[in-house]
C-alpha cells in the first residue's frame, strides 16, 4: 500500500512539473533549443540526513527548506556556451507537507542566476531551469542575477548567494569504508539519480520573505551529473505513460 501511495505521489508531482513546463512552451513551436550541461550538484536541506523528500516522506522539521545549485563545467544551449557558469534554486514547502504530496503549493521557488553570465547565457540557463529544476512548484517564484561562489577548503563544500544567504557541507562515511551513497531514489530525476550524502555545518538564507539560520547536522548532498535535452525528453515521455497508466487503472476500479 505505501509503495502504491508513494508512487501516486510521485506521479503526481512529476506530472504537476511537466504540465508547467508545456505550458510555458512558446504556442506552435517546432523545434526546442537542444541543450547539454555536465557538472557537479550542491544540495543542501533543513531535513536530517537522508533527506526524506527523495523518497515521498514528510520534512523532519514542519517545512522542508534548502536548495540545489550547478555548477556547469561544460556546457550549452544550442549554439551558446555555458562553461563555467552557475545556476541554482531555493524552495521551502508548506508546514507538515511534503514536497511531493505539496508540489504546486510551496512557499515559494526562487531561481539564481550566474551573474557572469552574458545577457545571452543567462537566458539559456533560464530555460534550462524551467526544465531541470522545480520554478513551478509554487506560484511564488522570481528569477534573481546573483554572484553565485563555490569554494572547497578539504572536505568542506561552501557555497554563496551573495546578499542572500550561504550553506556549506561535508560528505559522511558508509558503513563500510568510503563516501556514503544514494542510488536511485524512489523521487529520482536524472539529475538526482545518484548523489553523495552528507550533513551540513551551516545553512543561512534572507529572501522570499524567509530568514533561516541553521546551524549545521542536516541534509547535504553532492554530486555529478551529465544530463541533456534528450534525456529529459525521454524521462518526460517515461511520466506521461506512468500517468496514463494510472489514469486507466483507476478508472477500471471505478468501472
């Protein structure tokens, strides 16, 4: 029964996803702009470790809070480069729900852009948002040019939004020797089909109308990712036919 719930949710909130992105598709466009980006993911949470949204369960605090920030090596849109730039998004959900069961009607989603990036880049990283990241996951949710800083000091990963807040983490180890792992959570999207856990030693943030200040020991997560247009194409085209799926097996018990 939970597995049934929990894919439910899923499904739901995937479909939510895609349902804003088609609608913000341009009407009567061909051909969308193919896009490639690889790099390396910073994500960090209010939640305990292991963040529990990946998998349909409610925040461990009464909103799930955090952010997840790329930073592009190689990358582009079309015939625009995008090595070295960086883009990223803060959310928080609403109090007792998670972000799943919630999709939709989060506090809000707040995008930052790469203030190095040139007029151009920062449109195509706009689009790439709108497809990679949750901006429709809330009707509150505004685009913001920031100086968007990364720095490794030996295992601690910090990262800064400037006038907006900063987190930093280090991952944990495994049981059995190594970096602790997640592969393919029940919430996974192929930017978050594995990723390196650890916990925060800090977690700041002063915009959309939040001011957090957590002092370390929840979610952290890093990892790599190379992910492309096509790819999600493909992920997108999986969704709809777990929805239709679903959609007909609801309607058989009914009938």
């Amino acid at each position: 029964m939970r597995r049934n719930l929990l894919l439910v949710a899923l499904v739901v909130c995937a479909g939510a996803a895609l349902a804003a992105i088609a609608a913000d598709a341009p009407k009567g466009e061909a051909k969308k702009t193919s896009w490639k980006i690889t790099g390396q993911l910073e994500e960090a949470c209010s939640c305990a470790a292991a963040c529990p949204c990946w998998f349909g369960s409610k925040p461990t605090q009464m909103s799930c809070g955090g952010g997840q920030f790329l930073f592009i090596q190689k990358g582009s849109y079309g015939s625009v480069p995008l090595d070295g730039l960086a883009i990223g998004n803060m959310v928080e959900s609403p109090e007792g729900k998670g972000m799943m069961e919630s999709f939709g009607t989060w506090k809000f989603s707040y995008i930052y852009i790469d203030e190095k990036a040139k007029p151009e880049q920062r449109d195509a990283l706009r689009e790439i948002a709108m497809q990679v990241l949750p901006v429709k996951a809330s009707a509150k949710n505004e685009f913001r040019v920031v100086p968007i800083v990364r720095t490794i000091n030996g295992k601690e990963h910090a990262i800064s939004l400037g006038q907006y807040g900063n987190f930093s983490g280090h991952l944990i180890e495994g049981g059995l020797g190594g970096v602790a792992k997640i592969v393919n959570p029940p919430g996974a999207d192929p930017l978050h089909k594995e990723y390196e856990q650890g916990e925060t030693t800090k977690l700041a943030y002063n915009d959309a109308g939040a001011n957090w200040d957590v002092h370390g020991g929840t979610n952290y997560m890093h990892g790599t990712f190379q992910i492309d247009s096509e790819e999600y194409a493909k992920y997108a085209a999986g969704l709809s036919q777990k929805m239709k799926a679903m959609a007909q097996e609801k309607q058989d018990k009914k009938d």
